[in-house]
C-alpha cells in the first residue's frame, strides 16, 4: 500500500511539472515511472478495519522523485511511515 502511495504522488508530482506539456508526452513520462528504492518501518500491528495512506514529495527532480508515506488505521494510530524513490524521467 506504501508503495502504491508513493508512486502515485510521485506521479502527481511529475504531472504537475509538465504544465504545457502534449497529452502523449505525458503520457509516455507516466508509463516510465518506476520504484528504484523502498523502505518501510512497522511501528506497530496493522489492526483495524480501515486504513489511510497519504504521501507527501521530499524532492522531484528531472529523473528522481522522492516521497514520504504514512499508514493509519481508522483510529488515526500510526501503522508504518516509509520513504520511496522513484525513477520520474
């Protein structure tokens, strides 16, 4: 789920950069994103019903994107925090 979160908001991040940009360029961008590195730290048991994954952008780069992950159960406690580089270009 952290790695889905991440490359998501990497993703979203590359597209904003592209502003001006041709609907093919960007989609020929998208379609090369990919994870290089993944860490994830469990703080705690995944207990729950519900869980909530956001992601934030540390850095995007030309080629690299880096983004940071949080878990939640519907509680609000925190599950797993985790970092995420992705090839962007």
């Amino acid at each position: 789920m952290l790695d889905t979160t991440g490359g998501i908001t990497a993703t979203a991040s590359t597209v904003a950069k592209m502003n001006g940009n041709s609907l093919d360029e960007i989609q020929s961008r998208i379609h090369q994103i990919g994870n290089i590195d993944l860490r994830v730290y469990y703080l705690r048991p995944g207990k729950g019903s519900r869980f909530l994954s956001t992601g934030t952008v540390i850095r995007t780069g030309g080629k690299v994107s880096l983004t940071r992950m949080e878990l939640r159960n519907q509680d609000g406690l925190l599950i797993a925090v985790g970092t995420g580089t992705y090839i962007v270009g």
